[in-house]
C-alpha cells in the first residue's frame, strides 16, 4: 500500500493542497480531478521525487517511497518517442525484447483501445492520443509498482476514455497502485475532487 500522513504541498509558499491521512492500496484506480492550479500534477510529481516542496510522509507498504523510485512509473505531458521506430520498437526500447506472454497481452490490450493496427506503424505519424496509448501499453507491461498518470482526460475523446479504462484492469491484476489526474470528474470511478486545496471523496 501507499500511505500519506499529514501532508502539506506548496507552490512557492502557498499551500495547495493539505492531506490528513490516506491510503492507496494494492491493486486500487483511483482518479483525482480539480481546476488548473489545484496541485494535482505537483502532487503526482511528489509521489514520484520529482517535487520536493511539501511536509509529511510518504510510504509504500514499510519502505520510504524515496527508496524506491525506480519502482514508481509517471506519465505526463511530455511523451518523447524514437519518431523512426514503431510502436513495438519503443515500447522494447526500454523494456528489451518482450517475452510471447508479454507480446500476447500487448496484443490483447492493444485490441481493447483499437491500436492492433497500428503497432508496425512508425511514431512519427501517430497523434497525441496514440502515444499516450503506447506509454500506457509499456506501463502496463512494465507493471511497476505505483502507475501515476497526469492529466489523462486532455489526451483522449469520450470514446477513447471509456477503451482506456478497459485496461486498466490489466494494470490492476498485478497489484499496481495507480492514480490519475484529470480536470473533468468521470462517472463510476473511486475518485476524489481538489477543493479549497483539500482532498475530498467524491459520493
């Protein structure tokens, strides 16, 4: 599990958001949505060591997240890709050679979002919303331990979203946390609403 004790995140000397206590189990989705400038991508950036700029403990089951960094995968605005490669050249760039039980559920995840197509197609030619797709298709074949994604609903039209969410269950089937951002709430999601920069449950 990933567990937040008294947890206070600042922009400059501004507190943005404030977190009493919460904890993210295994194998759990949850989606945090809130206005631009509400914290969210800082907060994903602290769970990852990529912001330092708050108070409070962060750990995962009895290590300090710090220690494991490599363990925790973050997605967001920026998705560089090798534009000569295809699809399946960037996700092996740095994974390595996939395995017939990795390049099998590749396939299948590929199907559920309508990528099957396009794997041999070189990177260049795909759009915004296919590279999000791919680094989402290496994560879920990394499986590390946490899955953070950034602002996910900017990347996709409500067709897409609802075949995004298809996969996640293979996220989820290996015990990965994962948490995402966006700033529009979705139906039928645990979710949770940046308000007044406090975290609240979404009922």
């Amino acid at each position: 599990m990933l567990k937040i004790e008294e947890y206070i995140l600042y922009s400059s000397d501004r507190i943005v958001l404030s977190i009493p206590d919460i904890i993210f189990a295994q194998g759990s989705f949850t989606y945090i949505h809130g206005s631009n400038s509400s914290g969210k991508s800082l907060f994903l950036k602290s769970l990852c060591g990529k912001y330092r700029n708050f108070q409070g403990h962060l750990g995962y089951k009895e290590f300090s997240l710090s220690s494991i960094q490599n363990q925790v995968f973050f997605i967001d605005n920026d998705l560089p890709v090798i534009k000569e490669l295809d699809f399946l050249g960037n996700i092996e760039l740095s994974i390595g050679k996939l395995s017939t039980i990795q390049k099998n559920k590749l396939i299948d995840m590929a199907s559920v979002v309508g990528l099957i197509d396009k794997l041999k197609d070189r990177m260049e030619y795909s759009s915004r919303s296919e590279r999000m797709l791919m680094y989402l298709l290496r994560a879920c074949i990394i499986c590390p331990n946490v899955l953070l994604i950034d602002d996910i609903d900017d990347y996709f039209d409500d067709e897409t979203f609802v075949k995004v969410y298809q996969i996640m269950p293979y996220c989820l089937k290996s015990g990965m946390i994962l948490i995402s951002t966006g700033k529009s709430a979705v139906e039928n999601l645990p979710s949770y609403e940046i308000v007044n920069s406090e975290l609240k449950m979404v009922t």
